[in-house]
C-alpha cells in the first residue's frame, strides 16, 4: 500500500463516492476502484459496507480512514520539516485567482518572487471568485487570490489588495464627458457586468442595493472582466468593472462613482503543504504592506 492509495481512500470517504473522488483526483474510476481492491487485497477485508460506490464504512475501513488520516498528516509535517531545512526552495505553487488578481496584480508580483526563487515554478488558474474557493477547497490550489471576503471554514483570509469598481461607457456616450456619477442616476442604463460568481458582481449588487434600495442585474453578462470592457468598447451602453480593467481600452470613459466604490481583494489559503507555498504567501503579504496595498488608493 503507498500513499496515493491512501490519498484515493481518504478521498472516497470525504467525497462520497468513487466517481466524485476520481474527478476530485483527476484520474479515472477504473483506477480509483482498482486502488481500493489492492488496499482490500492487502487489509484482507472490505472497507465499504455497500460495495465501493458509497462512503459508508465498515468496521474495518474506520479503522484504516483514521490511520490513513494520521499517515498522511504525518507526511505532510515531514516534507515540510525537509523543506525548511533545505537550503533551495523548490516545487511548484497552484494560485487560482479571479480575473483581476490574474491579469493585473499577480504577473508582477510573481515574476519578481520567481526571479528570487528560481526553482518553484508558479501555475495560475483563472476563473471568478467562486470558482477560485472551489479550487482551493477541493486542493486544486494551494491559494487563492479573490475580489471578496468569504468565510472558508479551515482557511484564512487576508486583504491583499484595494480596488475600485466604476462606471466606464463608449467615448460617443453622452455621460462619456462626466467623471463622477452618483448610483442613484444609472438606474436607467444598460448595464453590462460580470456573472454571478464574480466578487465584483457581489460587491455592485450589495452598494447599489444599499444606496438605491432596489435591484439591477446587467443586461449582458460576461465570465471574465475583459468581456465587459470590450463590450462597451464596441457599443454598449455602459459597464461595471475594476479601474484596473477600465484603464485598458482608450475607447472608453471611465466615471467615478460618487461616492466611490471600493472593494477589497483577499489572499485566502489553508495549512501550508510545503516551504514554497508558505514562502510565496509571506512574500504576497509583505508586498501587499510594502506597496500599501492594503489602503484603498
């Protein structure tokens, strides 16, 4: 028996089922189911009561699943002791991270952190923020990187990052020649904006709800901030998007909202598996308070 064969165990009782632990995994049912016959095959004995498709455990397999959980977690401590008394830092980093952190705040900042570590290789996921706490949940990512505060039982999270949501429109719109713009009088535009698993969506609908006392959901939707600033670029009629985001198109006119709208983005991460992850979040945070980020500009 090896470890990826207790991870697959663990992974069945946690998951639920075998097809669920094969996607959490990345690897087939077939090899799911074959793990567990040899972890049977060696136990001498079943370790699900209902075949293999459900959690349910036998007396035998609660027995092992408590085993198993001290095995791994024992192995977890020792990488990371070896790690720390390793004078290179190596291995690779998965960071999932909303549109924003992806294209505007972490290329920077990850290129600097890799110039000073050149053995960790970094890999960045894109996606919203839902989809992003989903991947750190599910241990697709060692961190994430989002534009809210979500409460993640067994996760920290930290301010990383300030932002400012506004109002951008095509530069032949009427408003085009405004800066500011109360949310009291957009009430009446069409809006493009992001979905519904996106922090900055989250964030709209709670301010305009707040100040207003109604409800407005865009028009047009997109997955990804680059689709609203293109979408105005090319006619609609305005968006909401990050200032970060607004600044990239000359063809259209971004409007403060006044007052302004900020919203916080947040590193969120769990135990620190090994010295690299553990490293490049302290680095994160330290730029976060070098640069002040943590300050609303």
């Amino acid at each position: 028996m090896d470890f990826k064969e207790l991870e697959t165990f663990v992974s069945i009782v946690e998951k639920g089922s075998i097809s669920a632990a094969a996607a959490a995994l990345g690897v087939s049912q077939p090899a799911v189911s074959k793990r567990v016959a040899r972890i049977e095959a060696e136990m001498g004995a079943s370790m699900f009561a209902n075949g293999h498709k459900h959690s349910t455990l036998t007396s035998e397999g609660a027995v092992l699943y408590k085993a198993a959980l001290k095995m791994l977690d024992t192995r977890k401590k020792a990488r990371i002791q070896i790690a720390e008394i390793s004078q290179e830092l190596y291995g690779t980093v998965r960071i999932s991270a909303s549109s924003i952190p992806g294209d505007f705040i972490l290329p920077e900042v990850l290129v600097e952190f890799m110039e000073k570590h050149p053995g960790v290789s970094v890999q960045v996921t894109q996606g919203d923020s839902q989809s992003a706490l989903e991947d750190l949940s599910d241990k697709k990512a060692d961190l994430a990187v989002i534009g809210s505060d979500r409460n993640l039982p067994g996760f920290t999270s930290l301010p990383f990052y300030h932002d400012e949501l506004v109002l951008i429109v095509n530069r032949n719109h009427p408003l085009a020649a405004r800066k500011y713009i109360p949310m009291e009088e957009i009430g009446g535009l069409k809006l493009v904006g992001r979905t519904s698993g996106s922090g900055s969506r989250q964030t709209w609908e709670r301010v305009y709800k707040s100040r207003t006392g109604n409800f407005k959901e865009p028009e047009l939707q997109f997955g990804h901030t680059m689709g609203v600033v293109n979408a105005v670029a090319n006619g609609a009629e305005a968006g909401i998007v990050s200032r970060l985001a607004a600044q990239t198109s000359p063809a259209v006119a971004v409007l403060t909202f006044k007052p302004a709208v900020y919203r916080a983005f947040h590193l969120v991460y769990g135990l620190c598996e090994t010295k690299a992850v553990e490293v490049l979040i302290s680095f994160l945070i330290q730029k976060a308070e070098q640069q002040q980020l943590s300050q609303p500009q």
